[in-house]
C-alpha cells in the first residue's frame, strides 16, 4: 500500500497550469526525489501533498485515508506529515526542545520530553536542547527542522530544497545524515530538489517534471543511463550533441553509424553522447576519429578535456570527455575518439513548442 498516492491530479494558477494531471505513489519507507527546472511544478505538488495548498483536481490518499478529492480536504495537521522547509522555519522565540515539543501536544509532558531527547539523539543534537535557532548554524538548524518533523512520527515526511541553504561539504554531510535518519525510522519520503546529483544520491526513484507533468519516474540509474527523451538525458550533466537523419535503420555520425531501428526511415535526429561516453581508443577503427587535445582541466576524481575533430569537408567539431583522473591528454597532441554506445542517445529532433 502507497504511504502517498497522486491520482490524475492537476492545479492551476490563473491561466497557467502547474500541474497537468500528475500520477505518483510513493511505497512505505521509500525516498522519492522531485527533480526538474524552476516552474515545473514540483513545489505546487509538496504543498499539495502537505495540504497547503487546496487541491482543484484528483485526488490524494495516504495509506487507505483519502486526504483530498472533489469531496474533501484534510488539513496539514490531519494528514500525518512532517514538514522540512528551505527556510527551516524553525521558531526563534523558543529553544530547540521547545520546538520540537510543538507537534507533539497529544501526548503526555514526560512523553513529550522522551520523544524529543530521542530525536535529538537521532539527529546528533542532544546537547542543544535548551538553545535557541539564532545560535546554530546552517546545518544544526536543518538537524532541529528535521527531528521536529520526525518526531510525531508522521507516515511521509515532504522536503522542500532542504540543503540549498549550505555550503557544498556541509551539504554533503547533513544529507547522508537526513537520508539515515529517515531510513532508519522506515518513513516514506518526498523531496523537491533541482540538483540531479543530490537526487541521483537521495532517491530510491526520482520524478523528473516539466511543465507540470512528470516525463519519466524510475531509479537513478535507469534516469541516467536510459532516459526516456532528450529532456530527461540533458537534466542528467553535459552531453555532446549532434544532429543526423535516419537512413535505413542507421544513423551517420563522426564516429561511425549507429543502429536506430526504432525510427522511420528520413526521421530528423538529436544524438547525444554524455561526456563520459567519448572515450580514448587503441586505433582508427568503425566508430573512431582521430581529434587534437585543445584544453584538460582537473576536477578531482575526473579530467574535462576539450578536443577538435577536423573536417575537410565541414566545420570543425568540438567535444568534450570526461576521462579518469589518471588520464591526462597533452594538449596539442593527436588522440583517437572512440563512443561508448551506452552512454550516446538517439532520439526524434526537438520540433519547437
């Protein structure tokens, strides 16, 4: 059974339609990321989800509750959901216990103090129980908002860019740590994120969106190396592009022909190659061309290297490969380029809009 389930749901604002009929059901303890470009609608779903925001059509269960339809809205409180917004929203006028304490008036003063010592423990923040949030930092205020969520033990916690707010190393660090915690306590989770690196690590399944509906929903690994479209492989880091025609099942490109069974015969193409798919052969062969090193610049565990590929006939072309750390072309010297085929995309031109 879905701790969260979106059926046919769709809202607007005014004349422009934020959401346009959006399907997705999120498993018991499982992390779910919403991924996409500012405007996509991916915010407009959390706030739906949470009750923040009415919804106009569809409907939305949790477990076998059904929180809004066309007959009722639950409110945020009703709805089992712990909330973790950018902003943290922690409230500055009370101390770290306090604000943890304030969803948990249900229960009893010495039940109140337990759970909030046993979330505190969970987060690491223990020991800045009677501190107020103007003396914490980034992170630990981010560790407050998410024990203050948890801590009612809600069925689905929603995150809304949570970590935007730190620094790269922080935010490496409190987002292992938010990931744990939430696995731990088996709580099925939904977060917005515009970083397809931090989704690609949090999520179990990531939703990537546009323009208000959902393009494709699966595990990181198939998003990266079988995206659905040409949207979804662009959203997933740099890709070298170049255009062609389909010719009998095949397409011409300057490393070779590639086999496209699937598209008729004339189709206009957009192939994309991701950088870690151009890589260092032994020798000119069918899918290799000879190219000169323009630039490489070291970015840790990898090399981006910039080469040129002549044409007599054309204009040069300039792509780009991501290579080992090990591997450092000189510039100025000749190489052989080589395409991983599991990593380049065929795919129907983009026509415009």
């Amino acid at each position: 059974m879905s701790a969260l389930c979106l059926e046919n749901v769709s809202h607007n604002f005014g004349t422009l339609a934020a959401v346009n009929n959006v399907n997705l059901a999120i498993d018991a303890g499982e992390f779910v990321c919403l991924l996409g470009p500012s405007g996509c609608g991916k915010t407009t779903i959390l706030r739906l989800a949470a009750g923040l925001e009415p919804l106009q059509a569809g409907k939305i269960t949790m477990g076998k509750t059904v929180v809004a339809n066309d007959k009722a809205d639950l409110p945020p409180e009703k709805r089992s959901v712990g909330l973790v917004f950018q902003d943290y929203a922690l409230f500055p006028h009370l101390d770290v216990s306090k604000n943890i304490e304030f969803g948990l008036k249900h229960l009893s003063a010495q039940e109140r103090k337990a759970r909030v010592l046993e979330t505190l423990e969970q987060v690491g923040m223990v020991d800045y129980l009677h501190s107020y949030p103007h003396t914490l930092s980034g992170g630990q205020q981010q560790r407050v908002a998410l024990a203050r969520a948890i801590a009612p033990r809600p069925k689905l916690v929603l995150l809304d860019e949570p970590f935007s707010g730190l620094d790269v190393r922080l935010r490496n660090q409190v987002r292992e740590e938010t990931l744990r915690v939430l696995k731990e306590n088996n709580i099925a989770t939904l977060m917005v994120t515009h970083d397809p690196e931090e989704a690609m690590f949090m999520g179990d399944r990531v939703a990537i969106m546009n323009k208000g509906q959902i393009v494709q929903f699966a595990p990181p690994n198939e998003l990266y190396s079988d995206p659905e479209n040409a949207f979804v492989a662009h959203f997933f880091g740099e890709v070298n592009e170049f255009k062609g025609i389909c010719n009998d099942g095949h397409v011409a490109t300057p490393f070779g022909a590639l086999e496209v069974p699937n598209l008729r015969h004339g189709t206009a193409v957009d192939v994309l190659v991701r950088h870690e798919g151009i890589v260092l052969g032994e020798k000119v062969n069918g899918t290799g061309v000879e190219a000169s090193v323009l630039k490489s610049r070291m970015l840790g565990k990898s090399n981006l290297v910039d080469f040129k590929i002549s044409n007599e006939l054309a204009d040069d072309l300039y792509v780009k490969a991501r290579l080992d750390s090990h591997t450092i072309p000189v510039v100025g010297n000749a190489c052989v380029l080589e395409l991983d085929k599991r990593l380049t995309f065929v795919f129907s031109a983009k026509t415009p809009d």
